[in-house]
C-alpha cells in the first residue's frame, strides 16, 4: 500500500459535480493498493497514519497527531500511485490492485481509521472519476509505502 498524507486546512471530494465528502482540518489520505497488500499492510498503515506527528503543538512544533488535534481525515482510492514509468513514457499499472481485491482493502482501511480515530472518516468513491479540492497545510505532504517499512 502506497499513500500520500496530506495536512490540510480544508479538503473534499465531488463526484459529478456533487459533493461526497469534506472536511476541515486534517488529513487527506491518497491510497494506493497493490494485489499483494495484506491484512498486516493494512494495520502498519493506519496505526502510522494516525501516530504521524504532524501538526503542531502551542511552540509550532509538529509534535501532534491526528489523534491528538482531534482532526479528521478523508481517504481518496487512486491506483495511479502504483504507475510504473520505467520503460516507455506511458505509465503501466500493472502493480496496481484490481477491485476485487482493492475494494476490501481500501474499506478495511477505511474501517480501522475509524474505529482509531473514534469518528466517520471521508471517502471518496472508488473507482469514480472525483474532483479532489484541498489546501494544504503548510505544505506538508508525505509519502509512505508499507513495502518500505524498514
């Protein structure tokens, strides 16, 4: 699993124009999957997410987490973070999990924010073309990849 956190002050996500979610401060969670992520991938990840010490504290510091801030966070599926761009100037995707493995890891993960963050998570709408808006924070923007745990 692939992800690029993103601290923001505002984000949402519009799907044929409408609106499916938003939030105010926070995080907006682009999510990766790939077909050989498993329930393990899935926990490092949220328990990283929501530990990232990201915000800041009364010295502006970031010494928070998400947790701690009581902030909220949207999760937006984008299989593209598994382009490959190696060979050619045309991006493969053939890391990239199909829906039938992707979607219950993408729900799954969403869950586990969840039920850590004691409160609903935004989503997007898998497999939709969206319309992410967001301002971000800072910028703080950081990429994680559970293949990379070490």
């Amino acid at each position: 699993m692939r992800t690029v956190v993103q601290r923001v002050k505002r984000a949402c996500v519009c799907v044929d124009g409408a609106k499916v979610s938003s939030i105010g401060t926070g995080m907006l969670l682009l999510l990766g999957i790939e077909a050989a992520d498993t329930e393990e991938d899935i926990q490092w990840l949220c328990h990283k997410v929501l530990a990232l010490r990201i915000f800041d504290d009364e010295e502006g510091m970031m010494n928070r987490s998400i947790m701690d801030i009581g902030g909220d966070i949207i999760v937006v599926s984008q299989f593209t973070l598994h382009a490959s761009y190696k060979k050619g100037n045309r991006p493969s995707w053939i890391r990239a999990a199909g829906h039938e493995h992707a979607v219950p890891v993408y729900e799954r993960f969403v869950k586990l924010l969840e039920e850590g963050l004691g409160k609903p998570v935004g989503t997007g709408v898998f497999g939709a073309d969206m319309q992410v808006e967001l301002i971000n924070d800072g910028p703080v923007t950081i990429c994680m990849d559970t293949k990379n745990k070490e």
